[in-house]
C-alpha cells in the first residue's frame, strides 16, 4: 500500500472517528480504508485504533503514531505547494551550459534583462564547449550549436547560424584568394578540433557535409576565438559559425570567400532540457526569452 496515503487514511480517521467518514472525506471506498489502516498496524506492528461499532478510538500506540503523521503530511504538503509553486512561477536557481564563444557573445548580454524580468530566478553560466550530461552534472538547460545527436532530452530550435570561410585581408594578399573548394588545400587552413565538420585533416562542404576537402595547417584549436585571433592576424583561412566571425567581418578584419561549394549546414541554435511533459517555470521562462531574443536579433 501506499505509506503516505495509509498515513492520510489514518489521520482523517483519527479526527472524524469513523473509517467510513475518513474513505468519504479521501474519494475511497470504506473497505479501502479499512486496507490502509491495517497495513499500517501490519507494518508497525501494533494497533493504532480501538475498534467499536460506534467510533474509533486511538490507542496510546495510534496517539503517538497521529502526532508524527500530522508533522510528516504537513511538510509534505508544503514541499509540493513549493514544487508546485515553481511550476507555475520562475523561482529559484537556473543552471545552464553554453558554449564559451557563443555564450559570451550572445547569452551573457541577455542574463541582466532575463533577471530584470524574472527577478526571483538566479542564473548560473557554465561556458563549455564540451557536451555536459545535463542529468548527471543537474543542468536545468543547455543551448548546443550544430546538428542534435539522439538523446531524450526535450529540445527547442532558437534560431539558425550560417558557416563561413575567411581569411584576413593581409593573408589574402600574400596567398591568393581561393575561388573553389579544391583550392583550398593549397592554404593553411586552421581547424577546430570538436567540429565533426573539420576532423581527420578534411573540412566538408554541401548543406549534409557531402563533399569533403583534404586540409592542412599550422593551427588547431578546441576555441573558435583562439581561431579568430590567429585569423584576423593573418595565419591562415577558418571556418567558423558566422556568430563568431560577424563583427571581425564588418570591421573588415576578415573577408568571407566566395567558393564554389556552400558551406555546411551548421544544424541550428538548440536550447535542450531534462525530458519533463511540465518543465520548471524557471526553464519556459529562460526559453521563451531567448527565442523572443533571438527573434529580434538573430545570431
């Protein structure tokens, strides 16, 4: 039997009197009732009323057990109203993981009107570009870039990022402006190591990644600012989201090609979360103001 509904059985009965009166009060049958007490005196093993045709009687036993049950069922009662609570207003600690470029190009700006806006909400930013297990590490939210991987987690599309190859003015002018994909490995091309895009010496082309060019270079890296920086230096030719690459490309400081392949079709801007048919307040929340973020300026 269930423990605390037994509990709740027992408890309605002791203040009613009658098992008949506390199965009423609960929606249960009487001899359902009857069940819960008596498991409840079975698992204890002692009696916990005096039984008598007219009223039920607490037995010393039953007194002491009803105190207990009282203080238990209330905080429970109370923990449910505040999970309850969360459900329906943003509270409480969000914990989210971003990627570092992107999160602190794109997320950290938004944090203070997320917080102006859902005050009672604290916002913890874990900037990773590695792919957390957000139900071992107790992430609430993640935003992943690039193609989803199948996994239960519940996911929302935020917006889209195109890929862009370029290189810096400086490095064009020394080396040749690449025309065609096939070009390319005559360049120092500068990879980043957790793309499936551009591992094992290839950089692949075509919105599925279908064609794949053999690269070389002078330079990998698990950042895409390491890769900026060496960029906009003039070391070589990169292939990043355009998120990162954006503002060096209107200062001038990179030129974006022209090949005659597109670019690979980066997947879309994510935000994931634990699988739950009722997500926390606080995560609708962090999602809705995202998407409305993103809706106004698009990464």
């Amino acid at each position: 039997m269930d423990r605390v509904t037994s509990m709740r059985v027992f408890v309605r009965a002791a203040l009613d009197g009658s098992l008949s009166a506390a199965a009423r009060h609960l929606g249960l049958s009487p001899a359902m009732a009857t069940k819960h007490v008596n498991a409840l005196e079975a698992h204890l093993g002692a009696k916990l009323f005096h039984r008598s045709t007219r009223r039920l009687h607490l037995t010393e036993a039953g007194a002491s057990y009803l105190e207990a049950c009282q203080r238990i069922l209330a905080d429970i009662d109370e923990i449910e109203a505040a999970i309850a609570s969360q459900r329906l207003k943003a509270t409480g600690l969000l914990r989210m993981t971003v990627p570092v470029s992107f999160g602190n190009r794109y997320i950290a700006p938004l944090i203070p009107g997320f917080c102006r806006r859902h005050p009672e909400v604290q916002v913890e930013l874990g900037l990773s570009d590695a792919q957390l297990d957000l139900i071992a590490g107790n992430w609430d939210l993640a935003i992943r870039i690039g193609r989803l991987q199948d996994s239960p987690l519940a996911a929302r599309r935020l917006g889209d990022s195109a890929m862009v190859v370029c290189a810096a003015p400086a490095y064009l002018d020394r080396r040749g402006v690449p025309r065609r994909v096939a070009e390319l490995s005559q360049h120092n091309c500068l990879s980043y190591t957790l793309s499936v895009t551009q591992n094992d010496g290839y950089w692949a082309f075509g919105s599925k990644g279908e064609f794949r060019v053999p690269v070389r270079g002078d330079l990998l890296a698990n950042s895409g600012d390491a890769l900026l920086a060496a960029a906009i230096a003039g070391q070589g030719i990169i292939y990043q989201p355009h998120f990162i690459v954006r503002e060096a490309l209107e200062r001038g400081e990179l030129v974006a090609l022209e090949l005659d392949k597109p670019a690979v079709g980066l997947g879309g801007i994510h935000a994931l979360y634990p699988p739950d048919r009722r997500p926390p307040a606080k995560v609708r929340a962090m999602i809705d103001f995202l998407v409305e973020a993103f809706a106004e300026t698009a990464p």
